[in-house]
C-alpha cells in the first residue's frame, strides 16, 4: 500500500507543480493550494504534508519568475505552509472524504479555502520583516500593504475549493 500511496503522491506533486506553472502569470489565483489539500484529503496528512513539501519547494526553488531560493526565508515559509496545507487536507479528511456535499459541508470546503490561504498569506508575508529585524511594525506594515492582493488569493481559493474539492471527491471515492 506505500508504494501505491507514493505514486499518487508523486502524481499530486506533479500536478501542483504543473498547474502553478500553467497559472504562474495571473497574479494570486493558483491551483497548487487545492491539489495540496487534496493530496491531504485524499491520501493521509503525513503524504499530504510530503507533497506540500516537495511541490512547493520545486515550484517555488526553480520558479523562472524568480527562485524562492534567492531569499530562503521566504522559500522554507513557503514549503512550511503548503505542507500545513496537507496536513489538514488530512485532519479534515473525514469531513470531505465523501460523495455528500450539503450546503454546510460546502460553506465549511470555502472556509477551509480562506483559511488554508490566509495560512499560506500571513507565513510568506511576514518572513521578511521578521528576518530583517523590522519587528512588529514590520510584520504590521507588511500585512497592511499586502491586503488587496492577499483577499484577492483568499476569496479566490475559496471559490477554487468549493468548486473543484467535491468534484475530485466524488470521482476518488467511488
């Protein structure tokens, strides 16, 4: 059966890094979120966590636009969260892991949506100022500047979640 797991989770790192690739030019709507949750949903939240690791740090460490590489502390902020984003695909697993998908169920998938992207948000943009000693200001000014962009990320994974998670689902719980 591990064998069988790392093959589909090679096949979500594949898909995240491809589909971060495809979307890399429209700024903050990407795809790589909801396949790492998926991963999480779909396999456990250790492999889910694996593949966040893995497909973010080649997505992010061999980006043409600009490696994550160039400043680290953004790069392991970055690989940290989408393998939280895994990690509670997989906590949440026994929640969305299901052909049934009510109105509650489904407000719940947008939440998970929000949240998982506010995660993702909040970890990439306060490495830098911590990093660099700007402090709590820092921190501060950085989340306040970063706002239009970031809800742009958080209201579109949301509808992104809701849209693709109970599709996938429905077609892997059969």
């Amino acid at each position: 059966m591990e064998l069988v797991n790392l093959v589909r989770a090679a096949i979500f790192c594949a898909m995240a890094i491809a589909m971060g690739y495809s979307l890399m030019m429209v700024p903050n709507i990407e795809l790589i979120t909801v396949i790492i949750f998926l991963s999480g949903v779909t396999l456990n939240l250790w492999w889910g966590a694996l593949v966040g690791l893995v497909a973010m740090g080649i997505y992010s460490g061999l980006n043409p636009l600009g490696s994550g590489l160039s400043f680290p502390p953004l790069f392991f902020a970055q690989i940290i969260a989408m393998s939280l984003c895994g990690i509670i695909g997989g906590l949440l697993k026994p929640i969305f892991f299901t052909k049934d998908y009510n109105i509650y169920r489904l407000f719940l998938l947008a939440l998970t949506g929000f949240v998982v992207t506010v995660i993702y948000d909040v970890f990439t943009l306060v490495s830098y100022p911590l990093v660099s000693g700007l402090g709590l200001p820092g921190v501060l000014a950085s989340l306040v500047k970063g706002l239009g962009f970031t809800l742009l990320h958080e209201i579109s994974n949301a509808f992104i979640f809701l849209i693709t998670v109970p599709r996938v689902v429905r077609y892997l719980a059969k």
